[in-house]
DNA sequence: GAATTGACCTGAT
DNA sequence: AATCAGGCCAATT
C-alpha cells in the first residue's frame, strides 16, 4: 500500500458527519470532534479534514468549529462573520463565550447509532462542581 | 521517499 | 495563573 489510502480519507467523512450535528448558533472545538469521531482521530486531522472540505464548504458548517482558546484559527475565510450570522456572540478578546455556545456534543444514541462516541463531561463550572455527586 | 508545516491539544514549569 | 515545550496524524513540497 502507498502512503494514501481510503482508510485515512475515512476520517474525513466522520468528521464531516460530526460537524454537520453542531447545531445552529453553537461551536465545538477541533478536539471535540476528534474526540467524537475518536478512533486515534486527532483534532489536527479535523483542521485538515475541514481544510480539505474544498465543495463541500457549502454543506459542512465548518464555520462552527474553532480551537480550544475558542478563537478563530482561519483567516481570510470569514469565519467570525459567519459566527455571528448564527447568532454567536464574541468578547473583546475577539473570542467566542464557550460558555454560552459551547456545543455539548452529539446525542448518545445519535452517537451509538452511527458507532461514535460521546462527548465526555467537560468540567467548566468551579463553583457549581464542588459536591453535586450526592 | 523524506522532511516540514499545519484551520491543534495536553501537560509541565 | 500564564507561558513553554512536546506530541499527534496527515497533507504538502
């Protein structure tokens, strides 16, 4: 086998499926949808993936995948007007509010259904996550 | 065919 | 708490 094979471009295709599930006026990280899509998938495989989108821009909302800083890591594509055309909020930081549009990830039967895996508990709220276990 | 960069993240200092 | 460095897989030159 060469280096390419259909394999790595199969990543692709899952990547493209996880992102097409963030809804409206959310955003989710490169590193969500890696760990989603899972299988070794990295979040740098999910730049690449959306990069490589090409035609497909227009179908996949790539628009609504930012990095974990929850900056816009693109440049000249227009992403943060797109952002704000859903509805996405900015700081002056020139940051989306994760705590506000943060996507929490696909459901889990979507997910079992299409043999991905959720999105494990993200721990962002210090003082609501002392002791709600009892 | 090898080396470098990349629409990154996590961990350590 | 912020900053530095390393790592991961794939695409490109």
């Amino acid at each position: 086998m060469s280096t390419t094979l259909r394999d790595e471009r199969d990543y692709f295709e899952r990547i493209y499926t996880v992102t097409c599930q963030v809804p409206h006026g959310k955003v989710a990280t490169y590193g969500d949808i890696a760990t989603i899509v899972g299988d070794g998938c990295d979040a740098r495989i999910v730049g690449h993936a959306l990069g490589a989108l090409g035609s497909r821009a227009d179908t996949v909302p790539w628009q609504r995948v930012i990095n974990r800083t929850g900056g816009i890591s693109t440049s000249g594509h227009g992403q943060r007007e797109a952002l704000e055309a859903e509805g996405v909020t900015f700081d002056e930081r020139e940051q989306v509010r994760m705590d506000t549009h943060h996507w929490t990830g696909p459901s889990e039967d979507w997910a079992r259904a299409h043999g991905f895996q959720p999105l494990p508990p993200r721990a962002g709220k210090p003082a609501d996550a002392q002791m709600r276990l009892f």
